[in-house]
C-alpha cells in the first residue's frame, strides 16, 4: 500500500489536510450517519417506551458528528506527515493509533460541553457520565478509533487519486516529447528534467528535489513521488531519500552494512542497508 500524498502540482499543495475534496466527502458522509443514528435511537427509544424528549437524540448525534468532521483536516494533516508506504505499515500505524488518543480526548470534552449546555438551555440535565468516567472514556475511544481510521481511509483514497492523476500526467507530457516533471517550489512552477535530479531527499512536511545547480523544496511526501519517479530511474536508497541511478558514480560499503553513494557532481549521500538489494543492482 502506498500513500499519494501531494502531487506537488497543485494549488492546494501546500495544505494536504485542508483540501475541500476529502473534507467535503467527510462532511457528507457524516451527515448521512448523524441522521441514521439519530433517527433510529429515536425510534427504538420510543419503542422501549424510555423516557425522553424528541431532541435528545439529534443532539447527542449532531454533536458528535460536527466535533469530528471539524477535526477531520487535522487527520489529512497527520496522513500526510506520517503516510502509510510500501515498506512503512508498522510505524505509522502506531503513531495514528496513539493520535487516536487525543483525538478522542477533544472529542468527548467537546461534546459534553456543548451537550450540557444545550441541556441547560433546556432545562435538562445530561448525565454524560453517571456510568463511570472510566467506562465513558473507554467506550467512546472505541468508537473515536473507528471514525479516526475511517477518516484516514477517506485522505488515503484522496491521495492516492491525485498521485495517479500526477503520474497520468506526466505520462502524457513525456508522449508530446517534454519529459520535465512540474514541482511547485512555494508558489513557483518549476519544470526539471528527471536527468538533472541528483536525488530527492524527505525533509519534514517537505521534500528536496536536489539538482547541480540548485535545491528546490517541495511541500509533498517522498512516497507520493516515489511512484512517480520510479520508471524514471530513481531508486530508493534510504527511508528517507531517493537517487538517480544514472548519478551514481560509486558506491562502497560501511563497516555497518550501509553504503556511502558518490554521485556524479562529488557529492556523498549514505544508503541503508535496508535498500542494499536495490542498489546492488544500481552498482556502476
């Protein structure tokens, strides 16, 4: 599984979690459950004869779901810097599930002070947690994870998308003879030959496309351009870098099992042994 992340095409490249795109089939699909939900715990409280008034429902639905669909930008936020890739599951996926934590923490605070004061302005009184606070935070975190993976998934398929859309057209422009790729150094469109990148390098939130003359940075992920790299001749060398095989001009091993890569303009990058198979195969 691989993450699109930023095509570094597009206007919007510089906010990976606020695109209107996903937010907006988050918010949509939200609604739609803030109104099952809250129609049938009507209906099926009615039905059990339980004591109520009609709103109570709708404000316990309409509640959670605002709350979470508010907090969804700042899931893409965390796709994008901590993107699921190839050779990376294990680690972003422990790091999201503890960011389902506070996550989840902001969720239930949220909710009970907009609940208690809807129920105040009522005349009610919301007894979020008469059950226990353990059991309440437990039970909710339960479902925060689910919504959590729910809304990752949304930014995933978003990314993803935009990734092959790049790669589609990048295809086309290598069909007309322009065989540039297009990145999107702050608000500047810069066309590089793939043979004048001596190697891409992760750097944050950004990437750093390094030529001879210059570095261009890029607010994008290395495993979105990876995909789109990988029938130009790049080969990833590091978690964290990619290189032009056409730049290798040597490479030699450390005592540790990494590589040192020279490259053509004199440059030395290491490589992790991790990647020893693919650059074997590199070898000058």
């Amino acid at each position: 599984m691989t993450s699109g992340g930023d095509s570094g095409t597009s206007g919007e490249a510089g906010k990976p979690g606020w695109r209107p795109g996903p937010w907006l089939a988050v918010a949509v699909v939200t609604l739609v459950v803030v109104s099952v939900n809250s129609t049938s715990d009507y209906l099926d409280m009615s039905r059990s004869g339980r004591d109520f008034d009609w709103w109570e429902p709708f404000v316990w639905e309409a509640s959670s779901g605002m709350i979470i669909a508010a907090m969804a930008p700042l899931i893409g936020l965390a796709m994008h810097r901590w993107p699921f890739t190839r050779d990376r599951l294990i680690q972003p996926a422990f790091i999201h599930l503890g960011l389902t934590i506070p996550f989840s923490v902001i969720h239930i605070v949220a909710i009970y002070l907009i609940r208690n004061g809807i129920y105040g302005l009522l005349g009610g009184r919301y007894g979020f947690f008469d059950d226990g606070v353990g059991l309440v935070l437990v039970y909710e975190w339960r479902k925060d994870v689910l919504s959590y993976s729910a809304i990752a998934a949304f930014y995933w398929v978003f990314q993803y998308i935009e990734a092959r859309r790049a790669a589609a057209a990048d295809a086309a422009r290598a069909k007309t003879g322009d065989e540039r790729l297009e990145i999107r150094d702050g608000g500047t469109a810069v066309f590089l030959a793939p043979r004048d990148i001596l190697f891409v390098e992760a750097a944050g939130n950004y990437i750093e496309f390094h030529t001879a003359a210059r570095t261009h940075l890029v607010r994008a992920t290395l495993a979105s351009w990876e995909t789109r790299l990988a029938s130009r001749g790049f080969v990833r060398v590091h978690r964290s870098r990619l290189v032009n095989r056409t730049a290798i001009s040597a490479i030699k091993p450390t005592p540790s099992g990494d590589a040192e890569i020279t490259l053509t303009d004199g440059r030395a990058v290491s490589g992790s042994r991790r990647y020893r198979g693919d650059l074997e195969a590199t070898a000058p």
